[in-house]
C-alpha cells in the first residue's frame, strides 16, 4: 500500500482541523417561552425588541385570524424573551428561542386551546423536543379567589398537565371536577363551581388531549412568578386603556384594591408558585426545574430603594427612583420587562446577572443608562442569591455611620 508522503501530512492536518469542529458543534439550546404580555412586553421599546433574533409562534396564527387580538399589539413580538436571547449572545451561549404568547391567555387556555380558529398553542409545545420551556401565568389566576379574580385551582392542575405534557407525552383524558375532593361525581363538580366561577357543565365536559410526540423527560420546565399589581393594591387608580392606540389615561376615581400592599400580593404569587412547582413533581413525571422569582425581583428593588413603590403618587416621575410597571399598574414598563429577563436569565443558565455589566446591549437598545442597567442587574442577582459588590454609595453611607458610632463613643468617654 502506498503511504501519504510526508509533504501531503500537513494539508491533511489542516483538512482535519477545520471540518472536525463543524461535526462536532453542539447544537443550540432551544427554549420555548408560554404566557401572554407579560412575556411579549405589552408596549414598544420592549414588544417588538430583537424579534428579528427570536421565533414568535403565534404570528402566523394572528395573521390568518386576528379576532381578540389588539392593533396596538403588532406582531412579530420580541418582548422579554428577546431581552433574554441578547443576553445569552452576550454571555457566549448559544441559544434558539421562541415564544408562544397570546393576549390575556392563561396556562389553561394555553394546554386547552380555548383561542380563535387556527390558534393551535398546545400545538406550539408539542412542535418540537425543547430542551427548556418557561411557564407564566395569567397574573391573577394564582391568587386566593376573591369575587372574579383568582383560579388557584386552574393554576396549579394546568401547570402539572402541561408538565406532564412535555416530559411524558401521554394523551391525556380528565373531567376538571376531579381536581376537587368529594364523594360522587356531583359533589365534585359542585367544588369546582364554587371553586373556579365555572358551570358544573363545564366542570363535567370530558377533555382530551392528543400525544405530544416530542415529549421528552431531560427537558426543564421553569415557572416565571409575575409580580404585584399596583392596581390591585390600596391607593390604586381606575385606567381606560384606548382600544386603538393602547395609551392609558387616569380617570381620577380610586380603584378597587384587593391588597393592602405589594408585599402581602407578592407573598400570595411566591406561595402560589412554590406550591405548583411542588405539586407538579409528586405524580413522577419530573416536575419543575424551579421558579424564576421575578415577582420577588420587582419587590427587592422596592425594598431596596431602586423603584418606586407607589406609581400612583404625584411624585412618582419624579422621585429619582425607577418605575417598574407600566401606565396601567399591570404590565411592566422597560425597566420591569428588563428586570423580568434578568431574572430568568440567571435562573435558567445559572449565570450571574450581574456580569453582563453596564455595556449590556439590550439596556442601551431599550434606553435604560448604564446606572439604571447596574442596579437592576445587582437586583436580580442579589434575588438569585449571586455574590455581588456592594454599590460605591452604600459603601459610602456604611462609612459614614461606622465613623459617627465611633465619635459618639468618643463624646460618651
């Protein structure tokens, strides 16, 4: 047999370098994001931001029918999962995302497709095998039923049949009755009425599913906390929000608050979560990787003197202090959105928010200053539990009261 001469050795090696690299590049992580405008952002700079760069798909669908959708909620949408994919360009990961998001959809609308014709968004899941998958909820359905406000019920089954979708796959069969104790078929249907404001026929209809063929038990399923409603708590204000353009206007007339303050809301969402999260894992089917606390994220930084507590009060725009939530006291402003992909981001890729630092892109596109990008990345990352330095200023102030403790002790001695 003839041998290579050793002058074709070196074209040979350099052959090798260079295709063996493409045959071994990992394939990207795919991430698909489930929920509605807390997930697509609402309003612009943050609705349409990177879309080009993410997968919106539901634009399609609102594009063969619109009916229900809002003309001021263009599609395609980029929102807080096109924050997150920026920051995973950033922080060198390698990251296909998409977005299954519609208007004021829940995670039972999500699972039973209770949308337009055409709208298929249990479909979207079952699409493909995702290596990760984030759940939001519809921002009042995990709260204690008050009046109509509130399906903790419907939250927590709904976050276990999708789980059980993703990992397991199986068609699934149930009447939503038998989410409730009782001894008969009526007695439990009588619990779910009372329980979720739905007829007992509702509560008896059969649902089936079809068999999610990409399911797969290595996928991580995330659920993302949302955050206290300043509309829902004490000082709040009506709003009347323009069908058409989407501005919001004040109508002067106290709300109809059902929280004495952010804290007691947040604890109610981080309760809620928790307990979904835990009720999910205990029928063997893998359960949920955990929750992006970003509900706690947006508390913290009340907390902590970063935001506004209070976007009601006359000096809230001028108080020197961020504004989380947007006109309306329901969604999140820029800043929110910005903290809300924070926050998922150093959950989900265990990477500290604080390091993508003050020259972070998706900060400067969306218009937030380097000031602003620091102390809600220190925010998030102090939340997650992340090591970080203490800001200059606070330094300063601990300082300065260490230097008064010890003149006091001089004047007494």
């Amino acid at each position: 047999m003839k041998r290579p001469t050793q002058a074709r050795w070196p074209a040979l090696s350099l052959a090798l370098a260079v295709l063996l690299p493409l045959t071994t590049q990992a394939a990207p992580t795919s991430i698909l994001f489930v929920g509605n405008s807390f997930t697509f952002g609402r309003v612009d700079p943050v609705l349409s931001y990177n879309a080009s760069n993410v997968r919106d798909m539901t634009a399609a669908m609102a594009a063969t029918n619109p009916t229900g959708s809002r003309p001021y909620e263009p599609h395609p949408w980029g929102g807080v999962a096109g924050i997150f994919k920026q920051f995973t360009v950033q922080a060198g990961l390698d990251y296909d995302v998409a977005l299954s998001t519609r208007n004021a959809a829940s995670l039972r609308g999500h699972f039973l497709n209770t949308n337009p014709a055409g709208w298929d968004l249990r479909g979207n899941i079952a699409s493909q095998t995702w290596n990760q998958v984030v759940l939001q909820e519809q921002s009042d359905e995990p709260l204690t039923r008050r009046g109509e406000v509130g399906n903790p019920a419907w939250f927590t089954n709904y976050v276990d049949k999708i789980e059980d979708f993703i990992h397991n796959g199986a068609a699934q069969s149930y009447r939503e009755r038998d989410f409730f104790a009782g001894a008969t078929a009526t007695e439990r249907a009588a619990a779910c009425a009372a329980a979720t404001g739905a007829s007992t026929g509702s509560c008896n209809t059969l649902r089936t599913t079809g068999a999610n063929s990409f399911a797969s038990a290595a996928t991580e399923v995330f659920l993302y906390q949302t955050w206290a409603r300043p509309d829902l708590v004490a000082g709040a204000r009506e709003t009347v929000t323009d069908p058409v353009t989407g501005a919001v206007t004040r109508t002067g007339a106290p709300g109809t608050p059902l929280f004495a303050n952010l804290e007691s809301m947040t604890a109610e969402l981080r309760l809620a979560y928790d307990n979904a999260a835990l009720s999910a894992g205990t029928d063997g089917t893998g359960g949920i990787k955990a929750v992006a606390p970003v509900g706690q994220a947006f508390m913290r930084a009340v907390l902590e003197g970063v935001a506004t507590r209070d976007m009601w009060a006359a000096d809230a725009a001028t108080d020197g202090l961020l504004d989380l939530w947007f006109d309306d006291g329901l969604h999140a402003s820029k800043y929110g959105s910005y903290l809300s992909a924070l926050t998922l981001f150093g959950r989900i890729t265990g990477v500290n928010p604080f390091s993508l630092g003050g020259d972070e892109i998706a900060a400067r596109d969306l218009g937030i200053s380097r000031a602003e990008a620091v102390a809600l990345q220190r925010i998030a990352a102090r939340e997650l539990g992340f090591v970080v330095p203490v800001p200059a200023t606070l330094g300063l102030a601990l300082a300065g009261l260490a230097l008064l403790t010890v003149m006091k002790g001089r004047r007494r001695a």
